[in-house]
C-alpha cells in the first residue's frame, strides 16, 4: 500500500503518516494499534512494538529542552537512553557525560559567549541538559561507558584552578564505578590517530530488533552521525588502537591524582 492508500483506510491526513513514518512525532499506543491490524501484524511481534510506543513515549525528557538543543545534540541523548555502551576519545576536554556542572558551565559560556551568543537563562539550561544526560550513568542497567581522554583535557583549564580541580576529582570518584573505564593516552606516549572527538554508541537487542552502532562527530557548529557499518568499524579499530596506547586503569587513575594536585 501507498502511504495515502493506508492514510485513507485509517482515515488520517497524509502528512500524519509521514510524521509518523519519518520520526517527527511519537505515535500513541492506539495508533500503532490500528497500523498493526491494517498490516495484518500479530502474535509476540506486535507486543513487542507496543512495547517500543510505550517505552518511547516515557523517554523524552530532552524535549522539555528542545527549544534550546541543537537537533544534533537532542538526537545524541536519545540514543544515549537506548545504548547498552558508549566508547568515546576525547582530545580537547572532558566528555560531557563526566563534566561537573561548574565545568560545563565553563566549556558552554566559552563557546556561547563568543561564538553564538544567547541569553543567561539559556546557557544554563543548555547546563541542566548536560547534567540530567549523565543519569544514564546511574540508571538501572546503566549505561557501559569506556573513555579515553588526551593528557591535554587535565592541563587545559576552564574556569579558575577550583573548577579544574573539581572536575579532576570528579574524574577520579567515576573512575571507581564498576560501569566506566577511564584511560589517559599521555603526552610522550604515541599517538596513532589525528582525529577528533567522536563516541561510538553500541546497541543490543530490544525486543528482537538489532540496532545499527552510530558514531557521533561533534564540530563548530553542530554534529554529524556516521552509520555505514565499514565506517563504524573504522573507528571501532581507530579507538581500539587509543586504548591499547593508553595508560591502564590504574596508571590513569595515579595520573588523574596528580593533575589534581597541581590544580591548587
């Protein structure tokens, strides 16, 4: 069936299938009903789409900050809720999913203040988001995050010495929990990659549906998703061979310790 043979069955506008079909809106229970009797779907394969339109529509929470995230950014959190695990390299500061909120209000007014200028309030509601996506952290079945940061991010200061020094120690406490692997590729060490920034998240089965891995790239002005499965392996390989290069767990750890500590 055509999208208007199907709109016209059910009695719909056009356009609400296509915002339906196209993600633009999350269909309600009732509406996934009807495309499920039309489709003649049945059985456990039909429970298990209802499942996903009920789990979707508890899992919106960064759309109370729509109006201030860029689309790019609102996208990553929703994937951030559904991933099993993230691996994610960072060159140039700590990954937001570890920032304390004095440190992301830092790194958020640097760019705003002088490269896209907003009003106070949004700032720091572009800081609340940031905040309330490290829940996945501590969420039941939390979030597996393995990151690997240059020894530059411990050295480059945003905001006065306490701020540095907080976000540091923040660092330390995180690195102990059982669900976050924290590695720092050091300064004399190799170097095997020129990239930038980018996470790899990685999805499991839901419901019986496998999920594609997607890398999020962040630049100046927004963010970009790779979804290619041979690009996706690339940097599967790219940050496989920045861990090997990094210091373990533990060295990491006593080098975390002692940029604190320089930090007075």
């Amino acid at each position: 069936m055509t999208g208007d043979q199907v709109a016209k069955r059910l009695k719909w506008s056009a356009s609400k299938l296509s915002r339906i079909e196209n993600a633009h809106t999350i269909p309600r229970p009732v509406e996934i009903r009807k495309l499920l009797a039309l489709y003649d779907v049945e059985g456990s394969y039909a429970d298990d789409l209802l499942a996903l339109a009920r789990e979707a529509a508890g899992k919106g929470w960064w759309e109370t900050f729509s109006s201030t995230l860029p689309p790019e950014y609102a996208a990553l959190i929703g994937m951030e809720a559904e991933a099993q695990s993230a691996l994610s390299w960072e060159p140039l500061i700590v990954p937001g999913l570890l920032q304390t909120g004095d440190y992301a209000r830092e790194v958020t007014n640097g760019y705003l203040e002088r490269i896209d200028p907003v009003p106070p309030s949004e700032t720091q509601r572009r800081v609340e988001a940031r905040l309330a996506r490290q829940q996945v952290l501590i969420r039941d079945n939390p979030l597996r995050l393995s990151a690997v940061l240059d020894q530059s991010v411990l050295q480059r200061r945003f905001g006065n010495p306490n701020v540095m020094r907080s976000q540091i120690k923040r660092l330390i406490e995180l690195s102990e929990c059982d669900n976050i692997s924290l590695r720092i590729l050091p300064l004399d060490g190799r170097h095997p990659i020129g990239t930038g920034a980018f996470a790899l998240l990685q999805f499991g089965d839901v419901h019986d549906m496998t999920y594609q891995d997607v890398v999020y790239i962040e630049n100046l002005t927004g963010g970009r998703y790779v979804e290619e499965e041979d690009e996706v392996f690339r940097y599967r390989r790219a940050f496989d061979r920045l861990s090997d290069l990094s210091l373990d767990e533990q060295k990491s750890r006593e080098m975390l310790v002692a940029a604190r500590d320089t930090w007075l």
